[in-house]
C-alpha cells in the first residue's frame, strides 16, 4: 500500500522534485509498539518500484533519484548484502541501471 500510494503521487508546477525509492523500514527497534513498519520486502519488488521511479526521474529530467538507505540497520533500510537477501537488492540496481544506461 505504501509503494501503491507513492508511485501514484503527481507533481504539478515548476518546482523542481526529486524522486525516491526504498527496500524495507522498520523503526519498531527505536520505538517499539508505536514505530512504522512496511513489510513484505524483496529484491524483486524493489527492483520494480526502482524501475518505475526511474522512469519517472528519466522523463522529469532529474539528475538524481534518492535511495534510502545504504546501511540504515536498525530501520531495516539497508541494501548492502546480507545473509538473507545476499547481493539481492545491489544487482537490482545494477539491472535496472544498466537497462537505463542502455536506453
């Protein structure tokens, strides 16, 4: 629900908005019972909504897309490697990048 609502959002004006996109988020480990968390992660569906807000930031011109975040552990916002996921969430950005350099 959360992508669902992002990948929908339009921006109108001159105002010049960079886009984003995300893995995982968990602030439970810092809050506990009244932290945010999004669940049912995968490289694969990180793969499409990066891949969509390529897209987006290719057709608005933008020079930058935001990714949260590199090591962000203790949210669950990491895409450096691990024993679960492995290299999972680094090849989907290789991919979706290479299909874009390619374009």
């Amino acid at each position: 629900r959360m992508w669902a609502s992002l990948l929908k959002k339009e921006y109108h004006g001159n105002v010049k908005t960079y886009l984003g996109c995300f893995n995982d988020w968990d602030t439970s480990a810092r809050w506990g019972h009244k932290g945010n968390m999004v669940v049912g992660a995968s490289p694969e569906k990180f793969e499409q909504y990066l891949r969509i807000q390529m897209k987006k930031s290719v057709e608005r011109d933008n020079e930058f897309l935001f990714l949260t975040a590199w090591n962000e552990w203790s949210e669950g916002a990491y895409i450096e490697p691990d024993e679960d996921m492995k290299f999972g969430y680094l090849e989907a950005i290789k991919r979706v990048m290479n299909d874009f350099e390619n374009k």
